[in-house]
C-alpha cells in the first residue's frame, strides 16, 4: 500500500509544487468560469423566479467546461520537455501514476469549484451551505478527474489534441453531469430532496466502476 | 486466419445470400404485411429500424470483446475485427436513428424525444463516432489500435450508466409520448414472423459487410507493410 501511495502522493506534490510556481491554471480556470457565468446570464435571460430551476444546469455546464480546460492541461504539461518519458521510466507502477495524475487534477478543480461556489451563490441567489451539494460536486469531480485523466492522455499524443479530449469526454461523462445536475436541484433548487436516493448511488457506482477501469486501460495508453 | 481463397468463397456467398434475404425481405415487408390500421404503411419502416438498431448494438458489443481481446493479446487480429465492426456499427446506428425520425414522427407527433433508448442510441452514436476520429488522429496503426480499444471498453461500459441515468431523469421530467414498444402486444403473428425474418436478414447482412470490411483492412495492412519495406529499400 505504502508502494502505491508514496509515489502518487510525490507526483500530486509536484504538479501542486509547479501550479503554486506558476497559477495559470487555477487563474485561467477561473477567469473563463466567471465568463460562462456572464454568458450564461445573458443567454438565458435568468430572472430571480426561474433561478432555482436553471441554476443546477449553469453551475454544471460551468464546471464541466472549466474541467476540460483543466483536463487539456493536465498530460500537456508532461510532454514539455519529456516530463511522460521520464515518469514512465522511473521504477513506479503505472497505477500509481494515473492515481497520481488524476489526484492532482481533482484537488485543482475542487479548489476552483470552491471558489466559485461561492460566487455562484452570490450571483445567481442560491443558498451554498448544503452538505448534499459539496458531496454531490465532490463525486462529480472526482468522475471528471478519473474520466479525463484518461482521456488527456489519450488526447495528448494524436494530432489536434485540443478537439479530441472534448469529443472523447463528453459522452462518456453525460450520466455524471444528469447526476449532478438533479442531485443539485435536489439540493439548492426547486424540487428539494427527490431523488437523492438514486443520484448519489449513480455518482458512487460511476466514480467506483472508473477506478478500476482507468488504471487498467491507462497501461494500455501509455506503453511504448 | 483463413486462407485467401477460403475467405473470398465466404464473402461471395454471404453477398448472394444476403441479397436473396433482401429481396425476400423487401417482399414480405411491402406485400404480405398487413398495412397497420392506425399508422399506415409508415409502419413497415418498423421491419429494418428494429434490426437494424439491434445489429449496431452487437457491433458494438464485438467491438467490446474485440478491443478486450487486443489490449489481451495484442494481435492485430482483433484490432482489426473491432475496427471492422465499429465501422458497420456506425453506419447501422445512423440508419437506425434516421429510420427511428421517420417512424417517430407519425407514431409521437414528434421527431424527436428525449426517451431512455433514443438518447442511449444517440449516445452511442456520439461514442463510437469518437472511436473512429481517434483512430484517424493517431500518428499510427499501434497507437490508433491501442487507443481504440480503450475508448472501446470505457465507451461500452458507460452505456448501462447513461441508459439507466436517462431512465431516471425521464421519471423526473414526465412527457406525453409513450415508449416504442408500449403497443407491442398488439403486434400481430404475422407481423412478428417478418420482423424475425428481418432480423435474419439483416444478421446476415451485418455478417458480410464486417468480413469484408476485414478483409479490406487486411489488405490496408499488407499495403502498408509493402511500402514500409520499399520505403526502407530507398525507393
């Protein structure tokens, strides 16, 4: 266990080490939500009556695009200077360094929802406070890191690498996004508490069934 | 795998085969079929959109076990069986959506519903139409065969949680229209005795269009490994 756990715990300390050097990626994360925001508003016209209702969907919509964003970054910032090359040829298993990766985009984007949150709350007059709301963005989150640290793997090394990752990514994480969105308004919107029971086991299983299977398939990605 | 002359035996008389199932196909379909009494004769579209959209789902199926076998066993064999039935199944799973507009539009008053199987189906769609772009953006065979497979298991894996997710938030969201097979014990005998020949049919068809496309693929293969060589040799 300690095997494992040591260098996935070295790997997230090195990609926290080399966002707190440079910040442009919580920065751009955060900059390019407050932007959705602001679209979102003037697309949709939000007045405070139909708030509760469209609320779930923009934080989600939001979230889900600053992800890729993150997600885009994530095997990028690898492959400068053959960072890739030199992870897999250390004497760590493969396991350890999807956990790794993934564990690092997962505390990046928590840190960004964090901070949003808030602002959401402020902007489009919901109530933050909702220990179903941080558990449902929590386990969303960590679908998000799990589904796109594979793919961002993927993505990285073919030809238009910024298209791909979207393309891949989206369909495969659309049942974590009708979770959170109903898990949401389950918790801060207009229908609260119906259906809690089935969407935060939908979210469990999803987030559990991709743990195994990502490390599994990411040796398959990365073998040369 | 099997010998050259063995191969094109088979895929001549699956394409003979497969065409005389058709025409039967086409027969039973337009004359012997009973026009329905409150659809009309849009109905008969009925007899290709259900095979059809259950021969993609067991392309995709293949190219599950497929993409297994290859990250397995890693012989080409198999990458080129799933790329093969991905392929197919992509243009079965476009038929089977378009044809679904058409019956959908009489049947619903609708083209287009968000329904538990229509969504899964577009979803599937999406997903595969993935598999093939990723395949086309790798810098080459090993790594495309090795990528699709991945997205070949992580996509088929998903589709229970997308259908199941899609059931549950219709049951939050209710809508007028009913599910295409509400009114399935109202099929008569006869009508399902075509659809099962319909399904025949079009198995067969499925049949000869991934073993041909094997076989094309093969020889993609071979074409590749001819130039590698030439290449090499300084032409």
């Amino acid at each position: 266990m300690m095997q494992l756990l040591r260098p996935v715990l070295i790997l997230v300390r090195k990609d926290i080490l080399l966002e707190w050097r440079s910040r442009d990626l919580v920065v751009s994360m955060l900059v390019f939500s407050l932007l959705i925001v602001v679209v979102f508003n003037f697309a949709l016209n939000v007045t405070p009556q139909q708030v509760t209702v469209l609320a779930p969907g923009i934080i989600w919509v939001t979230f889900a695009f600053a992800a890729t964003l993150a997600m885009n970054r994530s095997f990028v910032r690898e492959m400068e200077q053959g960072g890739l090359a030199g992870l897999l040829l250390s004497p760590v298993s493969r396991d350890a360094i999807f956990l790794g990766k993934a564990l690092g985009s997962f505390l990046f984007m928590l840190l960004v929802e964090a901070a949003l949150l808030p602002v959401f709350g402020a902007l489009l007059n919901f109530p933050v406070l909702s220990f179903t709301l941080v558990l449902t963005i929590v386990m969303a989150t960590l679908g998000f890191a799990l589904v796109g640290t594979l793919f961002s793997a993927i993505a990285v090394q073919t030809r238009s690498r910024e298209i791909m990752l979207p393309v891949l990514f989206f369909p495969v994480i659309l049942p974590v996004i009708i979770a959170a969105v109903e898990a949401s308004s389950a918790s801060i919107g207009s229908e609260p508490g119906v259906g809690l029971n089935r969407w935060l086991p939908l979210l469990a299983i999803f987030d559990a069934l991709f743990l195994v299977i990502c490390p599994w398939v990411f040796a398959v990605v990365v073998e040369e | 795998m099997l010998g050259n002359g063995v191969r094109q035996n088979i895929t001549g008389y699956l394409v003979v085969l497969s065409g005389l199932f058709m025409l039967a196909d086409l027969y039973l379909i337009f004359v012997v079929a009973p026009t329905d009494a409150v659809l009309g004769h849009v109905q008969r579209v009925f007899y290709f959109h259900v095979p059809i959209a259950i021969m993609s789902f067991l392309a995709f199926f293949l190219v599950f076990l497929a993409s297994i076998a290859y990250v397995v066993r890693r012989d080409g064999k198999w990458d080129r069986l799933a790329h093969s039935c991905a392929e197919v199944g992509v243009v079965f799973v476009t038929v089977a959506l378009l044809t679904g507009i058409i019956w959908g539009r009489p049947l619903w008053n609708t083209w287009w519903t968000w329904e538990p199987r229509l969504t899964t189906t577009l979803i599937l769609w999406l997903i595969y139409v993935s598999y093939l772009m990723i395949r086309s953006y790798a810098s080459n065979q090993q790594q495309a065969a090795r990528y699709s497979a991945v997205v070949g298991i992580v996509g088929f894996v998903d589709v229970p949680i997308v259908y199941y997710s899609v059931v549950w938030w219709r049951s939050i969201h209710p809508s007028p229209v009913v599910g295409p097979f509400a009114q399935a014990n109202a099929l008569e005998p006869i009508m399902l005795w075509i659809l099962l020949f319909s399904m025949v049919t079009f198995l067969i068809l499925f049949t000869y269009l991934v073993v041909e496309r094997t076989a094309l693929r093969n020889s993609e293969d071979r074409l590749l490994g001819i130039r590698l060589v030439a290449r090499r040799a300084g032409r």
